[in-house]
C-alpha cells in the first residue's frame, strides 16, 4: 500500500540514514539472552524483508565468563551460534555484535573478519572506559571489521567531561559515535543540545551520529525523531520497542517514519504480531510507573527491574519514597 506524502518526508527520507535493529541484544537483557532460536530466526527474517540495514544478534562477551545455563548464548554470540541461525547470510542485511569494554577479551573473543560472519563491531563504554575503547575500536578495525561507539550513560556526565571524551573519540576508528540515553531520562530539547554536540565533534572526524533512546518517559520515538531532524544517520531501534526496562524505541514506529521505499513496514507488524508481543507477558518489557520513576531520577533502571521481580505485592508509594 503506498503512503501519502506527508509534511515529514524532508525530515526522514534520507539515503544516509541506517538502521539498526538491536531486538535481540537490547531485548536479551531482559531474559538473561535466553531466546529460542525461532524467535531469533524471526526477527532476522524480518530484517532482510524490511530491508533493515543491520541486526545486532548479541553480545561478544568474555568467552571464560561462560557459565552454563546462567546466560543464552546470544550472551557470546560464537560464530557457531550464529551460522546456526543465519547460515552463510547470503543477504543485505549486515550483522553485529556489542562489545561491552572491560566484558570482552576482545583480542581473543573477536577473530579477523574473514572468520566471521560479523560486520560490525560496536563497543559500548562510560566515559571512562574511553581508552580502553579506542583499544577496541583500533583491534576491531584492523582486523576488517565496521566499528561504532556507544558512549553509554551520557545524561551522568558533565559537559567538560562528555567534550574531553568525544575530542578522543572524534579521530578514533569508531564511524560513528551514539548518543545513548542509556536510563531513558532525556528530553527532546536535551537530546537536541547532544545530538548537536556530537555532531560537532563529529563532523571533524568524517564520522557520523547515532541514537540509542529508551522508553523511560515514553520520549524514545521523539528523541530519535529529534536525532534524525538534526542530522543523526545510525539510528537504533527494536520491534515492539522490545530491550532492557522500559525498552527502546519502537521499530514499528521508526518505520512509520522513515518513507524510504527501501524500508518495508509490513513484515515488521508480522514479526511483532506472531513472535515479540507473545513474549511480553512472561518479560514485562515496556513503560511502567517504576521504569518512569528510575527515568525522572536519571537513574539506573535495576531497582525498578527488581520491583517488578518482586515476588509480593510492592507498593509504589512505597518505591517513589526511595528517590
């Protein structure tokens, strides 16, 4: 069905943007990474009939930390695991991973890309984890490997501080650098004011900028609008919204959005329908009062993970007196 023009096609028809679906990696956290393998056949699927330009199957975690039965595989995403899943992916999707900087032994746990099936590398750090993660981005690019960062927990830092930062990131090997909101606690004007600050940065080392938005204050789907108005190409977004807490911004809803005849709305309404929503009710994803609480306190969203696990009725007077 073709889509009418609208007054937002200048703002999101662009043929630099990328999209990246991170269901799996984000959406792991909830469920200690254990998804059955159909679910993951799914929302790959979903990605090649979109035309989703890639899919962050899961973490490249420390392969001695692998303790079984405690974490699913997409913890570690091994190369056999993935082929499992994928084969030889003989499709115009590319595949990523997260490399969590000090989680990863990732000299030994990420192999040069003619061993892989992996196409991009993104490492996710704090601010002060920076070195470590030029490190990374370096040992990544040399061995043929995309690279991004995502500088996690930005809405904790100060701005001398995020301006040092993005200064060692702006001539680093990442090829872009992702406003991360990692406890959903942003606000359109706030995400303007970074968006344009990473830009800035950005620009100066040819790199581009990148939104990872949760759903904290129900702001993910205008913050990552705000970050696509402005200029920002690397856009991350999960279906149904589905990842840690409160989610992300949900793809469905990007898709809406962005009117590149590329991007295809209707398998994505399939995946959600058939193979995500049916998870909602055992992993409780989504806005709720506690993740709102933790998201206004520009707060960590585990004490709200752990209110929402709690066995017994808790009282949410109770849990707002905590802040």
């Amino acid at each position: 069905m073709s889509a009418t023009p609208t007054s937002t096609d200048w703002l999101s028809h662009r043929p630099e943007i990328r999209v990246l679906d991170c269901t799996i990696r984000d959406g792991g956290l909830m469920n200690n990474h254990h998804f059955d393998d159909h679910v993951v056949k799914a929302v790959y699927e979903a990605c090649i009939a979109s035309g989703i330009d890639y899919m962050e199957i899961g973490y490249r975690a420390s392969s001695k930390d692998i303790k079984l039965g405690e974490h699913g595989c997409w913890k570690y995403c091994r190369e056999e695991d993935i082929r499992r899943i994928v084969g030889d992916n003989a499709t115009s999707v590319k595949l990523s991973i997260m490399a969590d900087a000090g989680k990863c032994d990732y000299q030994e746990d990420i192999p040069a890309k003619k061993n892989s099936l992996i196409d991009l590398v993104r490492v996710a750090c704090y601010v002060h984890q920076v070195p470590l993660a030029l490190d990374m981005l370096k040992d990544a690019r040399d061995k043929g490997y995309e690279t991004t960062v995502n500088l996690m927990a930005v809405t904790t830092v100060g701005d001398s501080e995020l301006e040092a930062a993005l200064a060692l990131l702006a001539p680093s090997e990442a090829q872009a650098i992702y406003v991360v909101d990692s406890f959903g606690a942003l606000y359109p004007l706030q995400t303007r004011r970074l968006v344009e600050k990473y830009l800035h940065h950005a620009k100066s080392g040819g790199k581009e900028v990148g939104i990872h938005a949760h759903n904290n204050l129900q702001l993910a789907y205008a913050n990552t609008i705000e970050a696509i108005s402005l200029g920002a190409n690397y856009i991350d977004a999960t279906m149904a919204g589905l990842g840690r807490g409160a989610g992300n911004c949900p793809m469905e809803l990007l898709f809406g959005l962005l009117r590149d005849p590329a991007h295809r709305l209707r398998p994505i309404l399939k995946c959600v329908a058939d193979t995500i929503e049916p998870l909602r009710k055992d992993l409780g994803w989504g806005f709720d009062l506690p993740y709102m609480l933790t998201g206004l306190h520009n707060q960590h969203p585990r004490s709200a993970i752990a209110y929402n696990a709690a066995t017994e009725p808790q009282d949410i007077g109770t849990f707002y007196d905590t802040f």
